[in-house]
C-alpha cells in the first residue's frame, strides 16, 4: 500500500517555526522516498506566518498553505486540512517540532501494514508531578463520563488513512474535539510510543486556561451526563422527601401538631421542589437528545463488507 502522504500542519503566531518544519519534514520524507504534499494552515496569525508560508511554497512546490480569516482555532484549522488534503492518508503535525518529525516514517510503515489510525502517543517523562496527576485524573474522569476511549499522551499527532478521513469529515458539527472524533470513528488503531520534546523555538499558545477549556469540551462533546445527573438527582430528593414527610406524618398523628401551618409548609417546600427537579432532569435529558441528533453523525461507519455493488454483480 503506497500513495501519496499529506502532511497537515497548524500554525498559529509561528514564523520563526514555519521555515524549520517545512525544511524538517520535507527532508526527513524525502529521504525516506516518501511521496508527499505539505499542506500548512495558517489560523489567522499575526505575525508573518503567512507570508513565511508563501516563501516555503516558492521554494518547494509540494508545499501548499491556507490562510483563514481570522483565528477559529486548532480544531478548525484540522479540519479545513482534512478537507483539502490530496494524499491517500494524512499525517497531522504540530508546527512547533514537539511531535518528533522523524516518527512519520514509522507511522508510513505502519499504514502500509494495513492499519487505518496510526497513533503517536507520548509519555510524560519530564512532566512535572502537578501535571502528570491533573492528567490521569482528567482521563479518569472523562473515560467514565464519555462513551468513547481517549488515552492519556494519545493527541492529534497521528496518521489516518483516506477512509478514516472521510469519516472523520462525515462529521459537520461545530463544536469539534477531535481527540474524541479520531476514537469515536474507530477503524484499526495502534499506537507508537514517543518521548516528550521540546519546542524547536518560539512560545506556546497554550495558557492553563485554554488547556482547561479543552478538556471542558472534551467532556461535553460526548455526553449527557451532567443534564442525566439532574434526574437522578431529582428522584433522590423526591425520594427523601417523601420519607422526611411520613416521618413528619407520623410524629403529627402520635403527638399533635406543634406548631401550625409547618407541615404543610415542608409539604409545599419538598414536593414542589423535587418535583422541579425531576422535571429540569427530564427537559434535560431531551435537550441531551437534541444536542445529539443536530451533531448529524452518522449512524454507523462500515470498516469492511462481502456485499458486492449491484454493478459489479450484473
């Protein structure tokens, strides 16, 4: 299984990185006799990047850039990639030299094996402890929320054939993390261990707070937990209240009334607001169905079938 590999590159702010990626890459696939198309997307930078972009492509016409806009993001600038991307499989890569450009390579290997996702995933060997416990404690979380796998180290930084991609791009929603995306879609995977590295130059865009919005969304994008919590929540106190008012009940019957208008104030109070719950859970749990359904995945994805077209029959 040969073709032509298509490497797509985000870049935000990055002009003093974008010569040294493209001559990095382009090098490392060359000598290994890669046939390849670079594609750099320039999520609205601004400093120079663009304009570092054009000077790479004059120099070397596998490479090609898209100039968005304004910034719309990492996620956006993936999948305008896989939208325009001409190879027979994808490789995504981080502009800034962390994912080690030499492991293309193996990754190609790997894909001409047969396998559909060819995934880099990096220890955590110089993370500080701080980080390295907020990170198992984040997937912990999150793999008992979501409906889908996502493993600790395993990012963007991955090789998909052209099957994987179309399937990928089948999915139109807005509100897009991939990470989960690259897991929901499936397809044979395997995973190649790397070690962390560091920025070959220039200052990373992530702040702690982007990096918690991340997660947050990871979270969000594939469950409804937290509108289901509130029916669960809703019944506990319904049930509560229901035994707090029998107890009240009881001790009304056997010893009287101490003071009037009390039970019924608690009848009001508790009913009413487990009631108010209940019915917020339920609500919920219909949005959770709408946020699904105008997500417009598709139902299922096909790996493989023995169902021949009817034109290949006749």
């Amino acid at each position: 299984m040969n073709g032509l590999l298509s490497v797509i590159i985000p870049a935000y702010n990055e002009r003093e990185m974008i010569p040294k990626a493209a001559a990095t890459i382009a090098e490392i696939l060359e000598q290994a006799e890669i046939s390849y198309e670079l594609l750099f997307v320039n999520d609205g930078s601004r400093d120079l990047s663009w304009q570092c972009i054009e000077e790479a492509a004059d120099q070397n016409p596998s490479i090609r850039g898209l100039n968005f806009s304004r910034n719309f993001g990492k996620e956006s600038a993936m999948f305008a990639g896989l939208s325009e991307a001409v190879g027979d499989c994808v490789d995504v890569i981080d502009c800034d030299l962390q994912h080690p450009p030499e492991l293309i390579v193996q990754m190609y290997e790997k894909y001409q094996e047969g396998y559909d996702q060819v995934i880099a995933k990096r220890n955590r060997k110089g993370d500080s402890r701080l980080s390295i416990v907020f990170a198992k404690l984040y997937y912990k979380l999150a793999n008992k929320l979501v409906n889908v796998e996502m493993v600790d180290g395993a990012g963007d930084f991955r090789l998909l054939s052209r099957r994987t991609i179309h399937a990928l791009l089948e999915l139109k929603e807005n509100n897009r993390f991939s990470k989960g995306l690259f897991s929901w879609v499936g397809f044979n995977q395997i995973y190649i261990e790397y070690e962390n590295q560091e920025r070959a130059g220039g200052n990373s865009k992530w702040s702690f707070k982007s990096l918690l919005s991340y997660g947050v969304d990871g979270i969000l994008s594939f469950n409804n937990q937290p509108l289901r919590i509130c029916i669960y929540l809703g019944g506990i106190f319904m049930g509560i209240s229901i035994l707090y008012l029998l107890y009240l009940l009881i001790e009304i019957l056997l010893h009287g009334i101490d003071a009037p208008g009390y039970f019924t104030t608690i009848l009001l109070i508790t009913t009413l607001g487990g009631i108010q719950l209940f019915s917020i859970g339920v609500i919920g749990e219909y949005i959770g169905r709408i946020y699904f359904e105008v997500k417009k995945r598709p139902v299922y994805l096909i790996q493989e079938t023995n169902i021949k077209e009817e034109s290949e029959s006749e």
